[in-house]
C-alpha cells in the first residue's frame, strides 16, 4: 500500500517591505471662536432724537418733570427739547449741562470746552483767546407759535470781553449772541447750542454792518472784516475729531433761573 499524502500547508508569502514611518500632520489652526465684528460708527447728530439717556441723566429728567408747568403741550415740548439737549451733552465732548430748569420757560446754563472765543480787554490793544464759553439759555413758550427775536434767547456768562460782531460790547455785563434778525418757530434748543458754536468760532458770523441779522459790535465787525483770513478761529466741528467721551451727567438745576436771566 502507498503511504498517505503528507499534510496541506499553504505556502508562505513573502514579507513585504516594511514602509518608512511618516510622522503624522501637524494640526492647522483652530478657527475663531467668532468672527470679529467690525466697529459700530459713534452717534451722530441724527441719532439724537432715539439716542438712549444714561441712567443718571434719565433719572434727572424724570425729576425735572415732576416740577413742570403749563399747558400739556408745552409740558410735552419742554420734555422734548431738554432730552435732545442732555442727549446732544451725551455724544459732545465739549457740552456740559451746568443747569437745567423746566419749571415755566426751558432755562439752561451749558458750558462749552475746547471752543476758542475771540476777546478784548477794555483798554487792551491785542485781542486774545479764550478756550471756552459758558452760556445762559431762555427757550420761551411763545417760539413755538412765532419766531422770536435773534437776542432773545442766549446770553455769554464767560468769557470776559468777547470781541465779537454778533454779541453785545463791554460794558454789558451779560451780553446777548444774536442768532439772526429772529429764530424761526420750532426751532430746537440743542440747535441753538450748535448756532452758538458756530457763530462763537466764527464759523458763522456776520460782519455786514447794514445786515438786520445781528451785527452788535460794530468795532468788532469793522476788525474782522479787516482780518478776514484769519477767521474761523478753528474749523473743527462741534463733534469734533476725538469721536464721543464716556456720557456726561449734567451738574444739577441750581441757579439755573439766575443764570439764564444774568442774575449773579
């Protein structure tokens, strides 16, 4: 008998080269957790009227309410025009809020920094400049049915002697801004404040002395009609280039009735 088949064995393959190790991929970057988002515009003149109140100066227009006389109306306008100017307060810099009072006309004292006004001591010869201005505002019932009269409403509080051709000459302890031959119905008190810039900069000044819209100090307009070239005192605008400061909180109402009618 033949001997039995020896047993199955499935042949070996051969080994394959072992391939090199490669080290594995450093990580990328992790992405942003967000995306940055880009700088909101800082407010402006337009965004006044929905411009929100800091709590400190929401609780101080509250209370001013409380003391409020008149007609609904003109409760509701006063409420109105003293909002935009603590608002106007809030994105300016160069406007302080000194006093405000709603009682029966809108009375307010504001100061204005980093405004250079043109003056001229009594018995000086060379005009110097002072680098603010504080002014005492009348915003009266009556505008709101007619135009009132140009020297009606602003009265400079500081500084001494201005030389200017639209405020009244020393030695008016008080002098009046005029703002024109009258102020036109309606129109808002924050807006005389920018009229006041304006004019104190000399970036709107009338110098015509036959003009009905102002001219108060002839010797001053004389002057500057002689020195044209060196006015405006500066050209930045009331906002300025140094964009809005953290919110001012106005001073209180003290003394606001004495000031807004040159009382000391």
């Amino acid at each position: 008998m033949s001997s039995p088949p020896p047993p199955f064995h499935k042949p070996h393959k051969p080994h394959k080269p072992h391939k090199p190790h490669k080290p594995p991929e450093p990580p990328g970057p992790l992405p942003p957790a967000s995306v940055p988002l880009e700088a909101e515009p800082p407010p402006s003149l337009a965004d006044i009227p929905t411009l929100p109140l800091s709590p400190a100066n929401q609780e101080i227009l509250d209370s001013l309410a409380e003391d409020m006389l008149g007609t609904a109306a003109w409760r509701r306008r006063k409420l109105a025009e003293a909002r935009g100017l603590i608002a106007l307060s809030q994105i300016a810099p160069r406007l302080v809020i000194r006093a405000l009072d709603l009682r029966t006309d809108l009375l307010a004292m504001v100061d204005l920094l980093d405004t250079p006004v043109a003056c001229l001591t009594p018995g000086a010869n060379e005009i110097h400049r002072a680098h603010g201005a504080q002014l005492a505002i009348v915003y009266p019932e009556e505008i709101l049915v007619k135009p009132i009269a140009g020297t009606r409403s602003i009265r400079v509080l500081a500084p001494k002697y201005p030389y200017h051709s639209n405020i009244g000459p020393y030695p008016e302890p008080v002098p009046a801004l005029c703002l024109g031959a009258s102020v036109p119905r309606g129109f808002p008190v924050r807006e005389m404040v920018l009229s006041c810039y304006a004019a104190l900069t000399l970036q709107a000044v009338s110098l015509d002395n036959l003009d009905p819209a102002g001219v108060l100090n002839a010797d001053a307009s004389r002057y500057w009609q002689r020195n044209a070239a060196s006015i405006p005192l500066t050209t930045e605008p009331f906002l300025g280039t140094r964009g809005p400061g953290p919110p001012q909180s106005m001073a209180g109402e003290a003394g606001a009735q004495n000031a807004a009618e040159g009382r000391s």
